[in-house]
C-alpha cells in the first residue's frame, strides 16, 4: 500500500532509481567488493577471496538481508551477513577492517554524486528553456512591478535572462560542491584505521579510486555533514529560485492582469465547481514542494552537531532528507522546465497593461528628459511629482497635463512628449544585455 506522495504522485523515475531500496543495497555491496579488492592488492586478505567476493555481490537478494535485519535489528550488518553466506569460504573476510558508515557514508557518497549530476543536467535543460525565451522576448515590452506597483517599463526577455543567469549560477555551484561531496572513507570506529593498521590510507585511497570517489582528507566515525548541509542547501536554493520563477507565472497568470497562463489541456479540469477556471496548479505544486525542500536545511545542519566522534541521530533524519530533497528537487525542476516550455504569453493583455497608467509610469522618462534639456533634476522632479498627482486626481492621463503645463512646453514640443511617453523609447540597453546573456548560453561559468 503506498503512502507517501512520492512512491506514486511525485519524483522521476531517474531519480527515484537512485534512491530506492535495491539502488542502496547495490551501492553497499559495490564499497564491499571495492574494500576486499583494495584489501587483496595490499597483501591483506587473499586475491582469491576477494574475487570470490566481488562475484558473490550480484548474487545477494534484497529480500535476504530484510529476513537478516529483522533477526539482528542492525542493516548494514544485515548485508555483511548476506554477502558473507553467498561468498561461501571467502565470506570470512567480508568487511574486515570496516565499520558501518565506512560503509554507508561512502554509498551515501555515490548516491548523492549520482544525485548532483542529474540534477546537473535537469538544470542545464532549464537554463536552455530560459535562454530561449529571453531570446524570442528580448524586445517584448511590458509592464514592470516594484512592490506590487506599476514601474518603469522592462523586458519579458530581461525577465528571463535574469532567471537563467540565477540557474546558471546554480549549476556552478553544483560544480563546486560535487568535489566535497563526492568523497568516502575507509577509516574504522572513530577515523585512526587502526583495523587496516599501516595500510589504512593506502586502502582508503584505493577504495574510493575504484568506486570513482576521493577519500576525505580526516573523519571520525563519520564523515562530517557540513559538505552533506552544504549539499542540501544547494537544493533548497534551487527549489527558492523555482519557487520565485512559479511566483511569478501565478501572478502574471491573475485575472487582473492575464498576461501569462500555463499550458492548459483541452480536456483539463481547473475546477470541480467552477467550470470556466483555468488555474496555474502546476506552478502552484511548485511553489508548494519548494516548501518542503527548504524544511530539510535545519535538519541537514543539526547533523553536523553530534557527540564526540559520533552519535546516531543523523541517521533516521538523513534516511529522509536525502532522498526527499532529491528527488522533490529534481521533480521541481522538470516541472517548471514544462511549464515555461507550454508558457503562453498574451501580447493583447501585456499591450493593454502597458496603457493602465495612462502614461504615468513613464514620469520618470518626462523627468529625466526635463534635466536633459536644462531644468534642474530636483526641479524636474518636483515638478513632475505634482503634475502626476493632478493627472490622477482628474483621472487624464500624464499626456493631457504635460501638454496644459506652461513650464513644460517651454521645454518640450508635443512630438517630444510623444516620443518620451513612448515605454519601447525607454528600455534602456535591456535588448543588448539579453543578447549578452543569450550570446554566453553555452558558457557554463557562473557570473
């Protein structure tokens, strides 16, 4: 019976293939048979046994080790014990040297690499998604907001460009994190690798070689979850950029404002009683999941706190954190990657809001002309604040009162005024610093 949104509403199954419960068992087995072949290299235990081993290791069954846990009350020697029965003679040399998280934290280490890397790649295709839009909006004129309030005019592919850079910045961070997390240990009961005596680093080392790892330059029993608190950060920022790309489909998708919507299927239902909605759920999920995967930082860094060289409370928390954040991560990203590639935009509504203030959000462009053409920048302003207060007060538009005003047709003809309440007139250099960011799209170095 399944009860957790997870096994069957949320997660890709790329992901949910990293983390299932044979993925984990196979990344236990794999450190196994890497420590008997590293072992057997240095003369420790025999090369036989260590092939022997490493063979056994396809032939042990998930379902055994559960009959094993549920006798002995302990996982990680559940597994030990059923490789060491399918490995026969050579079983007796099955984890020597090891203790549990020698183990488990070097799995764990395979699983959260594997992790990172494909949400390396679900980040790359959203960049891409991103950097296509800024491009074909690059020049599409719209509406800004500042506190909720009509500004200056901007850019849909500003817009874009802003979020794609963020992704970008993400994806280097990745990068720079996947060398501190990517790391495992071979170090015993409290980090002295007293077990595997002088051969200890040699061992570590050749272990995490094979397994395609670095060892952690020092550990306790344990290695230290400030690169696993880093790592789940990393994803709870993701999951904050997601949420505010979704934040901002939602609110442009209002019907005050209309100027966006997501895809909507000819057969999709928005409402059980509302027959003509048509609601952004998909961002709305978004938004929500992004919730839950920012509630996992506190857990994250509470376990780097634990006693001396090490207690348990790590444990059960990252049993759900881990896999959580991952996966939750990792399906936010898919989702708001369609979401933006089903985008709708409504050039009719984003045309209409450019009109809504009657010419008012461009006192800033009157002003700044005013200063150009020898008024004062105070004065301007002064001026331009009043005469905007009257326009609403008479409910004209910015247009009507520039025109009446004495002082300003001393310093601006009707065309001039035209062409300054005119928003495409005043964007700036939004379309050059698009194409700059469009320009780079293949350059994966954050900025």
């Amino acid at each position: 019976m399944s009860i957790h949104p997870i096994e069957f509403r949320y997660g890709t199954p790329e992901m949910k293939a990293i983390w299932e419960e044979t993925s984990r068992l196979r990344a236990y087995l794999a450190v196994e048979a890497a420590l008997a072949a590293a072992e057997a290299e240095a003369g420790l235990i025999p090369e036989d046994a260590a092939e022997r081993i490493r063979q056994a290791v396809d032939e042990v069954e998930l379902a055994r080790v559960k009959e094993i846990e549920a006798e002995i009350d302990h996982d990680l020697m559940a597994v030990v014990l059923a490789l060491s029965e399918c490995a026969g003679d050579a079983g007796r040399w099955v984890h020597f040297g090891a203790t549990s998280y020698d183990i488990v934290d070097t799995a764990l280490a395979i699983m959260l690499r594997d992790s990172l890397d494909l949400i390396t790649t679900r980040l790359r295709e959203l960049e891409r998604t991103l950097l296509d839009l800024a491009e074909g909006t690059k020049d599409l004129v719209c509406v800004a907001r500042t506190h909720g309030q009509i500004a200056v005019p901007t850019t849909y592919g500003m817009r874009f460009a802003l979020w794609a850079m963020e992704v970008r910045r993400h994806i280097g961070r990745l990068g720079e994190i996947r060398g501190r997390i990517a790391v495992g240990k071979m170090s015993g009961a409290v980090g002295t690798g007293a077990p595997l005596g002088a051969h200890a680093i040699e061992i570590e080392q050749r272990v995490m070689e094979i397994l395609g790892l670095k060892p952690a330059e020092i550990t306790n029993q344990v290695i230290q979850r400030d690169r696993h608190a880093e790592f789940v950060f990393a994803l709870a920022s993701i999951a904050t950029t997601l949420d505010k790309i979704c934040t901002t489909v939602r609110n442009l998708q209002r019907s005050e404002i209309g100027e966006v919507s997501e895809a909507f299927g000819e057969r999709q239902v928005g409402s059980s009683t509302m027959p003509h909605k048509r609601n952004p759920i998909k961002s709305e999920q978004v938004c929500g999941l992004a919730r839950i995967v920012r509630g996992m930082v506190e857990p994250a860094l509470l376990n780097n706190t634990l006693w001396e060289e090490r207690d348990l409370t790590n444990s059960s928390s990252e049993r759900v954190i881990f896999p959580e954040s991952c996966i939750l991560t990792d399906h936010i990203i898919v989702l708001t990657t369609r979401i933006l590639k089903g985008l709708v935009l409504h050039h009719d509504r984003i045309k209409a809001n450019l009109k809504l203030m009657q010419g008012l959000d461009m006192a800033e462009a009157v002003m700044i002309e005013l200063t150009r053409k020898g008024m004062s920048r105070q004065r301007a302003h002064e001026l331009i604040r009043e005469l905007s207060m009257e326009a609403v007060e008479r409910g004209v538009g910015l247009r009507d009162v520039l025109l009446e005003n004495i002082i300003v047709r001393e310093y601006l003809s009707e065309d001039e005024i035209d062409r300054v309440l005119d928003h495409r007139n005043y964007i700036g250099v939004a379309v050059d610093r698009v194409r700059r960011v469009v320009g780079g799209k293949d350059n994966n170095k954050c900025s």
